[in-house]
C-alpha cells in the first residue's frame, strides 16, 4: 500500500491567531475566499468568526465590486439609456443608485458637475451612442426643445432602436464602455473610470447605509486625473 502522507495542517494553524484571522476577515472580500486562503471549509471560517465576535463576511453585505455577481455596475434604463452605479454622486437615483453615463461623460469633458436643470442631447438621437463629440449641453430642457423642434415637422421617432422610448424591441444585452465611447473610449476611457469610482463607496464606507451614502459626495477629488476638455 502507498505510505500515507500526513496533511498539511500549517495553514489551518493560523486558525488559532486572532489577530492574524481578524486582519484577513477585515481584507477578504467572502467566506469563500477566506477558506481557500487558510485550506478549510467555510463552516470553520463560520465558527471561528462566531467564537471571537467578528463580522460575518457573507457575499450579500458587500456592496460593489466585492461583491462576487458584480457586472462594473452597468445598466440599461427603461428608455435605452446606460446607466452606471454611482451611489455618492449627487444627482444619484433614489432607487438604482444610478446616474446615466451620457451625463457623466459631459461632466468628465467640461470639468464641472452638471445642474440638474441641464440637459443632454444625443446628436444622432440614439440613446447608447455616448461619445462627447455626439453629445449637446442645453442650460435647460426649454433651450433643448426649441433647438431641436424649431422648423422640424415631426420629431425623429426611436421605435426602431431597441430599448428606446416607444420602441417595441427589448433591451439588447447592456454594452460596454468601448461600445457606448466609440473611438474616443482610448481618450475617455481612464479619466471617465476615475470619475466613476469617485463616485463609489470604498473600505471605509462598509458601516455605513445606503441611506447614508445616497448623495454624499465625492470621496476623492473626481478631476484629479485630468479632463479632456
């Protein structure tokens, strides 16, 4: 018979350093990965967080990309528009926690926050196609109309692009940014990541609500990368 080797009981031995454990459940993202970095079960991951009184990692309570179901926090709206999730922006949505991507570009390219009473307009009046250059800044939805309506007989339709306002066509999968940002995703790429995760809680916000964190704000100086306006 084949000798029998003894098993490795190194790592599990750091099972029995608080202090080492505590540090690993405070960086580990879930369970899961907190038992394949010690060699056990996650049943004894379970035990000991419950014998020295340390959060429970479960993979519902980490919000964002730590979360293992994370997709980049892209979506697409009821009217064919992308939105992105960005619970600390100020114009937030209340429900999805979501600002359109097309608005966050402009913001990127001017330097500045948007007004909410500001409204942009999609040159070829596709709702997806998000790169600056297919893009107009309208102090106002009043402005936005009168530019886009005056001499016009009828307003172009969007039944045929699907997801669109009254288009009977489903929402096709959601795009990436290299779709949505055309030939300038190489410009626009980096500094509309930067302002996006600016956007997004981190490590530090773990305690707190969403109720809290809805609109709070920046944690980082969003333009820091630079712009390209």
């Amino acid at each position: 018979m084949p000798e029998r080797t003894r098993p490795d009981w190194t790592k599990r031995r750091l099972l029995l350093d608080p202090e080492t454990f505590a540090t690993a459940v405070a960086t580990a993202a879930t369970q899961a990965q907190l038992a394949a970095t010690f060699g056990v079960s996650r049943n004894t991951i379970q035990r000991r967080m419950q014998e020295w009184d340390l959060r429970r990692g479960h993979a519902g309570s980490r919000p964002g990309a730590n979360h293992p179901c994370w997709t980049g926090g892209r979506r697409l709206g009821k009217h064919g528009y992308l939105e992105i999730w960005c619970p600390l922006h100020p114009h937030a949505k209340v429900a999805s926690k979501s600002v359109p991507e097309h608005r966050l570009i402009m913001e990127v390219v001017l330097g500045r926050p948007l007004l909410r009473s500001e409204v942009i307009h999609h040159r070829d009046n596709h709702p997806r196609h998000n790169w600056p250059t297919n893009l107009v800044v309208y102090p106002n939805n009043a402005a936005h109309l009168k530019a886009e309506l005056t001499g016009r007989v009828k307003a172009t339709p969007r039944a045929s692009i699907p997801g669109a306002y009254q288009s009977h066509q489903s929402n096709p999968r959601c795009p990436d940014a290299r779709a949505t940002l055309g030939d300038s995703f190489l410009e626009m790429g980096g500094p509309l990541a930067f302002y996006i995760e600016s956007f997004r809680p981190t490590s530090a916000h773990r305690t707190q609500t969403y109720r809290t964190l809805l609109r709070a704000g920046a944690w980082r100086h969003p333009f820091q990368s630079g712009s390209t306006a």
